[in-house]
C-alpha cells in the first residue's frame, strides 16, 4: 500500500527542485554563474581531454569503468545500494538511514529527469558521434533526439545520491570521502568511455550536486515518528 504521506513529502521536494534558483541568495548565484562560465571555458578544451583519454586505454581501465563505475551513474548499483539500506534501516531501527535511502532515490529521479529535459534543449553531439569528435556540436531543441551529450546524466545522479548520503552522514568523515570519490570516478568514466565531454561531465555533476542538497536540505524539515491517528504505522511532520 502506497503511503499519501510519502508521496505528498515527493512531491515537495519535487516543487523546491524546480523553484530552487528563485530561493537562491546571492552567493548561490555567483556559484551558479561561476559553474556556467567554468562549463563555457572547458568547451575549449573538451577536445583536449577527449584525445587524452582514449590514448590512455587499458584493459584493466576498460573493465574497471565498465564494470565498476558506470553502473553506478546508470543505477543498476545505486537504485539496489538504496534498497538494501531502506530494508536494512527496519532490521536496525534507524530512521536517519529509512529516510536517507527515500531521498536518495528521490534525488537519483529528479536528477535523471531534469538532465533528460536539458538534453532535449541542448542536443549536443556525443564525442562518439559523427565523423570527427566535434564539442562545438550543439543543435539545439529541434534536432534529432539522438544527440544527448549535454549535460551527463550519470554523472548527475551519482552525485544526486551522493550529496544526499554525504550530507546526513557527515560527522562520519569517511563517509562523504567514500561517496564524492565514487560520484567523481563515476562522472570521469563518463570521459574515459567516451560518453561524454569534460564540460558534460562538470556541470552534470554540478546538477547532480545542488538536487542533492535541496532534497537533503528538505529531508531535514522532515521527521518520521512512530505511529499515526489511524493507529500503527508513522507519521511524517514536515516543518515549514
């Protein structure tokens, strides 16, 4: 049985992802702004760190990603990773871990549907597109929806999930280490595979990383607390 409470609580976080920007203060904005200028720059050297890449292929490197990372920007590890640690949540008791596991597969959702509205607009050819890697290959919103370079998707929901996890876990020092290292070996896979650009990479993450912390921010309003009106079960108390 779905719980409404839970699903109102999704919906939340769903409105503040989207009206985030009109909440930002000014510093939020000149680190907004600085990521977009960054993103500009490192165009010009998308090609660059593109050759770099492919001419440092190895096996070991080739499985490694294959195998040990990019699954977790796709969500074949992460979505599973959450699930154990909402079952395992009920074996231990612990309702930081429940709620930490609920977000982080809100974030991963949020971050793949936002990445996948801004590739619609963008339309940016992938370097394993076309004749000749080109990343001044931008179409626009009416081309052909085969060109989603722009921006990296894996790259925005691993570091959705990450930023949920590190934040409710942060006086655990290795905890945002372990995370933020695998969000960004994932998102530099992305460059090794020959996926993505750099810039991709960059501002996916960047993405990625603010949906992780409106959600998380909001996680903190919420509570659930044992028990409800109808009887058992919990009650979720959102502070406004």
């Amino acid at each position: 049985m779905i719980d409404l409470r839970l699903v109102k609580s999704g919906l939340i976080d769903a409105r503040d992802v989207v009206i985030a920007p009109g909440r930002w203060n000014e510093v939020q904005w000149a680190v907004a702004f600085g990521v977009a200028g960054l993103t500009i720059g490192l165009v010009t050297q998308d090609l660059v760190v593109q050759q770099f890449a492919q001419s440092h292929q190895t096996a070991i490197l080739d499985a490694v990603t294959k195998y040990g990372l990019e699954p977790w920007g796709s969500g074949l590890y992460t979505l599973p990773a959450l699930g154990i640690m909402y079952g395992v949540s009920f074996a231990i008791h612990d309702k930081k871990a429940r709620m930490t596991a609920l977000k982080g597969v809100e974030a991963f959702a949020y971050a793949a549907i936002a990445t996948q509205i801004l590739k619609q607009v963008f339309h940016r050819e992938r370097p394993n597109q076309g004749d000749a890697p080109d990343p001044f290959a931008w179409y626009g919103p009416i081309a052909p929806i085969s060109y989603t370079s722009f921006p990296s998707g894996h790259s925005a929901a691993i570091f959705a999930v990450a930023t949920v996890i590190a934040s409710a876990y942060k006086k655990t020092v290795w905890v945002p280490v372990l995370c933020y290292s695998l969000a960004s070996l994932t998102a530099l896979s992305r460059i090794y595979n020959n996926e993505h650009w750099l810039s991709d990479v960059v501002m996916g993450s960047a993405i990625g990383f603010a949906i992780g912390r409106t959600v998380f921010n909001n996680s903190v309003r919420l509570k659930l607390l044992p028990g409800s009106p109808t009887g058992a079960g919990l009650t979720l108390v959102y502070r406004l």
